[in-house]
C-alpha cells in the first residue's frame, strides 16, 4: 500500500496556528483527505512533545501512533538566520528524527543556541553547516531536508535570502543533504530546469499552519515502501521507494509570479526584468516570485526531463474548486456541506480528485462539479498566479454564472460575457 505522506506540518504552537490545531484535528483531517503519514511537526516546543509523549506511542521503528493507530513521524521545521559571504541568510530546514530519545538529544544541543518556547519553528543563529554537523553528531539517522527552497524570503534558494547552490549553503555537508522540498509555487518539472538538482530527490509536503483540508496534505510524497522511519528515510536518501509528488499548480503558491501586494503590481519574469525589478507604483524592489528565480539559476530548458526524475500529479484541493464553483467563502456552509458529502460517498477526498469515475461522481454531485473534478484530474484546471504572498486563484466559472451564460447563449443572445473576463 502506498504511504502518502505530508512531513511538513505545523502544531498550535507554531506561530498563526488555530489553538484547535491538534493531534486529535491532525487525525482526522487526514483521514478525510487520504492522507497516510502525517509529521508532528513542531518537535523542539516543549509544550508539543509533552503532549506527543503522552498522546502517542512508538512502536519501535520510528513510527509513533494514536490510540486509532494513526501514524506519525517526528518532524520539525527550524529556522536560521545569519550570515555568509557578506550577506543575510534566512533559511528553513526540515528536520525528521527517529524517536523521543533522539528529538530530547537535538532539543537539547538546539536549547543552547537558542529558545524554544516561543515558536514551533525557532530562530537559531547559527550557519545551515554548523545545524547539520550538529545534528549528524547526534545520529547519522537525523535527515535534514532544506524546506520550500525557492520561496523569497526564508529559503536556500530565495531571491531575497538564498544562496545560488546547494553547496555554497551546505559546504561539506552537502553529502548529508538528500531531499528538496519544492514548496508550493515550484513543481518537480520546474526544479528539473537546473542541474545541479539532478542528484537530490525533489519532495514535497503542505507546511500547513492549519487542519483544514484546503491546507493540510495540499502537497504530499508518496512512498511505495514498509511503514518504517528507516524506509522512508532510505526512499529520501536513494530515490528507492520514493514513487511520486503531489503538487498543486506552481501558479496557486504565494509566490510564483514577481509583484508587490500592496501596490496590485503582478508580473512575468520578462516584464519584471524590463522594470529591473522596481514597482511602477510605489518604485521600490518587487518580491521575486520562484518563476523569475529559477529562470534565473536555470541551465535548462522547461519540459527538459533528468533520468532518474520521479513522476508527479497536479491537483487543486477540492474545497478551493468548489469555493470558485459556488462563488462563496472556502470555509462556508454550502461549501464545507457539499465537500463532506463527496468525500463521504468515496472514504476520502483523493479518492474523489484521483480515482471516482464520472458515473459514481454524479450519483453523488451535480454535473459542473464533476467536470471540474475530472479537469483537475488532469492538472489542466487554470489558474490565475499567485504573488507576493497571495495565492492564486483557480479560473472556475461559478455554477450560477455559467448557468447563466448557458441560458443566454441558448437565447443566442449577443456580446461577451464579462463573467468569462478573468
Ligand atoms: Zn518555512
Ligand atoms: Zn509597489
């Protein structure tokens, strides 16, 4: 059976997280989205790995489960910020341990260079080499995986933050580095564009701050391996047993196209570099979104495919379609009432995006929720890009409207729809 996992994740005490945010929410959001694994998240808070001591029992190859047996990985994510060559370095890590004893070990070293109550992800000051060298000493076990690493601002390969390797951010430590989180605004085929990624597997989690199903699971790494700690780390390690990602569209994430929120300012890389990067509104420097950067850092062309490359879905979270589809709120009534009641008929709601054929579909739902579900299928639901911290938006012409056109068009009425003009 396949393990599809979500390693990134967040508990109630990192910081913006809903108190709600427990192991408890964990469980069973997970269970609606399909979910298989999920990490803890949050390792080093005190207060978190109080709770997940007492509320979850490992069962002695570093899987630790509820009391309905729902499985659980130690994981965190940890912040550093210093710097290097002359220049500021705000980089993210994921760190994933094998058990309690090991999580005490790395809290305790990391209580040294810093507090650990205050936030589920903590500052540390020290370099990326300095924290894996740390860790390695504690246990060659511990498996680092720099986090979202084309996001601007915290992330090995940031536009305002990063470095333009691998190596120059790891040095000698590199050799410890084996996986890549892709983060949401990048995708597989868009990291394939560079080289010196070939020999790093390219994974991807939600690094969801909450247990809504429109975040957590998002993104996830599907492995074809035992339910073990050292398996998955072998698949992260070797690429054996890692069978694929699931990604949203690179265009949904916060940060794909380059822009300025404030000033309503979203552009293509080409248009941006003819700007040189300056807001025609407020002429101060843009946020370069992932696209600009890795057309940046590229030395390939798009649809260039390594050897070794592990296949990928593309999938929009099925309340943000029927959010578009129903033109109301993603958290709403009539939105959260037709979800369950999809997911329910199926177990799960990546049974509902992955496997329900179109004539189970609409036993269950009317016929535009299942076209759109069926075109997601496909990746091919488009979507309006995402910029400085805004997500995209999924092009889905909302139920009503299209009826409406639909009515229209039928009364042969002339002229554009404007409802059409995304
Ligand atoms: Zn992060
Ligand atoms: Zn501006």
């Amino acid at each position: 059976m396949a393990i599809i996992a979500d390693l990134h994740i967040h508990s109630k005490y990192s910081r913006a997280c809903s108190a709600k945010l427990d192991l408890q929410n964990l469980e069973k959001f997970a269970r609606i989205k399909g979910i298989s694994l999920l990490g803890t998240g949050d390792f080093t808070h005190p207060k978190w790995i109080k709770e997940l001591k007492t509320k979850l029992v490992e069962d002695g190859s570093g899987i630790l489960r509820t009391k309905r047996g729902f499985p659980f990985l130690l994981s965190t994510e940890l912040s550093f910020i210093y710097s290097q060559g002359g220049k500021g370095r705000r980089i993210h890590n994921i760190v994933l341990a094998k058990n309690f004893e090991m999580v005490d070990q790395i809290t305790d070293i990391l209580g040294k260079n810093g507090r650990l109550d205050y936030d589920g992800r903590p500052i540390f000051g020290i370099s990326c080499i300095e924290f894996v060298e740390l860790m390695k000493e504690i246990d060659e076990s511990i498996e680092i995986i720099p986090a979202h690493i084309w996001t601007p601002w915290f992330s090995l390969f940031g536009s305002n933050s990063g470095f333009d390797a691998v190596q120059e951010c790891f040095g000698d430590q590199t050799k410890h580095i084996h996986a890549l989180e892709t983060g949401l605004s990048s995708n597989p085929a868009m990291n394939w564009r560079l080289s010196q990624l070939d020999k790093f597997q390219i994974v991807s989690f939600s690094d969801s701050h909450s247990f809504w199903p429109w975040r957590l699971g998002r993104e996830a790494t599907v492995f074809d391996t035992k339910l073990q700690y050292d398996t998955i780390v072998h698949a992260l390690r070797t690429g054996e047993g890692l069978a694929e990602t699931m990604e949203v569209s690179p265009l949904f994430g916060k940060y794909h196209l380059t822009g300025h929120r404030n000033c309503n300012v979203c552009m293509e890389p080409k248009e941006a570099l003819q700007h040189k990067n300056i807001c025609p509104k407020c002429k101060k420097p843009l946020t370069v979104g992932v696209e600009q950067r890795v057309e940046a850092l590229a030395d390939r062309e798009l649809g260039y495919r390594p050897k070794h490359a592990k296949p990928f879905k593309t999938l929009i979270p099925l309340t943000e379609l029927l959010a578009q589809l129903f033109n109301a709120g993603i958290a709403t009534k009539r939105v959260l009432a037709e979800y369950f009641k999809i997911v329910e008929a199926f177990g799960n709601e990546l049974r509902v995006l992955l496997e329900a054929s179109s004539q189970e579909l609409r036993k269950v739902t009317q016929e535009p929720i299942v076209d759109v579900i069926l075109q997601n299928r496909e990746g091919k639901v488009p979507i309006k890009g995402g910029y400085d911290g805004v997500y995209g938006v999924p092009l889905v012409i909302p139920i009503e409207d299209k009826t409406a056109i639909e009515r229209k068009t039928s009364k042969a009425e002339r002229g554009q729809p404007t409802l059409l003009d995304f």
